[in-house]
C-alpha cells in the first residue's frame, strides 16, 4: 500500500471544506423554531415595516415553505434581504460562468503521466468524442452519413470507444471503428496515437477536449453557425450548448482548437488535415493545472473574508436565532 503524505496547507484546506460542509449540514437540520423566526424577519422585509407583528397564518405559510426546501441555505438565501452588493461566489463552477465563483479543475496531475507520441509516429487517424452510441443519432454535429466519405477522401480512420446504449435501434456508422469501452491508460494511450479528437456535439463541455491537448492532440470543435455571428460571444452566450459544444475552448485557436461549422463536412476535412500537417506538444491551458486550481482553492477557503461578506450581504447579525 502507497502512503500520501499531505502538506501542511493541503490539509488546511481540506480541513476548512470539511469544516464547511458541516456548517452547511448543521443548518439544514436546524429546527422549526429557527424556521419560524426566519420567517418573522422575512415578512417584515417583504413589508418594509421590521418591526410588524406577522399574523399567524402568514408566519405558517413561510414557514411550511421554508421546511419545503431540501437545503436550508436556499432557505436563508430567500429569506434574507436582498444586498446591496452581492459577491458573485454563492455557486462554484468548473467553467467561468457568469455569477459564478470559478473553481474549475485540474487534470496535468494525470494526463501528464502519460507519454507524448512524436508526429512520425502518430496513427492516421482521429478519435470521434461520442461515448455512447446514441450521440451519432440524437442531433449530432455531424451526420452519420458523414464520417466514411471523410475517412475516404483524406485517408485517415476514424475510430471511437462508443458503446451500444440504443438497444440495437442504431448501429454505428459506416467508416467508424469502435473499440468499445477502454480502460483510462488504453484510452489515453490510443488518443495520444491520434492527429486530432473530433466533437460530435455531445457530450457537452466534457473534459476530454483538454485531456486530448494535454497528450498533444488538437481538438475539432463544431458550432452551430445559424445561431451565433461571432467565436467570441460574452456572458452566457459563451456557453449556450445549443450553439457551442465546448464554450470554454473558444479561447483556443489553431492549431489547438479548430472551431468549424457543424454539418459541413468540407470544413471538417480541411481542419482533420490542417491538424496532421501542423502537430502540437503538450498544450494543457495553465487554468486546467493543479497548481492554478490549489491557488483558486486558496483564494476561496483561506483569502475570504466570510465574516465581512456575511454582513456586506445581510446575512449577519441573525439576532436571537439560536
């Protein structure tokens, strides 16, 4: 068995998380009586007027509405006044999401491990990202029809690792090798043996695409160009999986990411060769890296100060809530 020694700040940082989730988990048991309360306050914010004596049957509307929520810091969220500055860090996510707080990923911990193969010695051909069968059907980037007229037209394979998950409605398509479900070093293995990953449309903002730049393999990205007039849209256009597959690669561009037109199989042709002729090393974005995530973590857990955004936001004092 191998012992992991944890640094002194990593195990202050898991600590803080735990100590965290417990505070989460001790406010979603608290009792009807501190429900109660809440609701006192809220009915008088609601009103402009604190200090109002609520009646009996408002106070039991919000509080039987407040017990209907399966997470009391939605709860507290609703039931405290709205601030007059809001820290836009209430939700962590893996993606620079409007009004999120980015917490993201890392993945060089692992896929670096892995070997980069030299372009002399890299396969002719190109890993479709469609893990289930059913994703070459449901409104897919690219027809099924499509992938052995390119295969044939640039003489480059394409495989897959889809699995059947149709029960025997669809069978794969035509000029598409499947090699079923892979371990991850046979995967990682086979994928850095690639001259590109191709995006089918599904899944949507998957990691794979950064896995595949990390072993030196660039990424074909389709979107939809029907529905948007720029590669470079703001906000939550950015990530409208409707239109884009992967809204966090488009800061990419060749020869790390391709972004092509979905549907156009002359496109996707021209970036498959365009990705042969031009090899990339290793080119995982620093953001994807631990280093950049334990910084993140650090900016969250230990550089925050909980206690002034509580009372920037409302959220303190609590009064006589026990």
């Amino acid at each position: 068995m191998q012992l992991v020694m944890i640094r002194p700040r990593v195990a202050l940082v898991i600590f803080a998380v735990g100590a965290s989730l417990l505070v989460l988990l001790d406010l979603q048991f608290r009792s009807e009586s501190t429900l109660r309360r809440l609701a006192e306050k809220q009915i008088g914010w609601s009103s402009g007027q604190v200090d109002r004596s609520p009646t009996e049957e408002s106070l039991t509307t919000v509080t039987q509405e407040a017990k209907s929520w399966t997470n009391l810091t939605t709860a507290l969220d609703e039931l405290m006044p709205d601030p007059a500055v809001t820290w836009k860090g209430d939700v962590m996510a893996p993606y620079e999401y409007p009004d999120h707080y980015y917490l993201g990923y890392a993945l060089d911990h692992h896929c670096e491990k892995n070997p980069l193969v030299a372009p002399e010695l890299k396969k002719d051909y190109a890993f479709i990202l469609s893990k289930r069968l059913s994703y070459y059907y449901s409104n897919p980037a690219f027809l099924p029809e499509t992938w052995s007229g390119v295969s044939q037209s640039i003489g480059m394979e394409m495989v897959s690792v889809a699995y059947d998950d149709t029960k025997g409605e669809h069978v794969m398509p035509e000029g598409v090798r499947t090699l079923g479900r892979l371990s991850r070093e046979d995967f990682y293995v086979m994928l850095g043996s690639s001259r590109a990953m191709i995006g089918n449309g599904n899944p949507v903002l998957s990691p794979s695409p950064f896995d595949a730049l990390c072993i030196g393999v660039p990424f074909i990205h389709p979107y939809d160009p029907t529905r948007t007039k720029t590669l470079q849209p703001q906000g939550w256009d950015r990530f409208h999986t409707g239109v884009f597959q992967h809204g966090a690669l488009l800061d990419l561009a060749p020869p790390y990411v391709y972004h092509i037109p979905r549907r156009n199989v002359t496109a996707l042709s021209e970036a498959l060769l365009a990705a042969k002729a031009n090899p990339i090393g290793r080119s995982l974005p620093e953001k994807y890296k631990m280093a950049s995530l334990m910084q993140r973590v650090k900016n969250l857990v230990e550089d925050t100060d909980w206690e002034a955004l509580a009372w920037m936001e409302g959220r303190l004092p609590l009064g006589d809530i026990p």
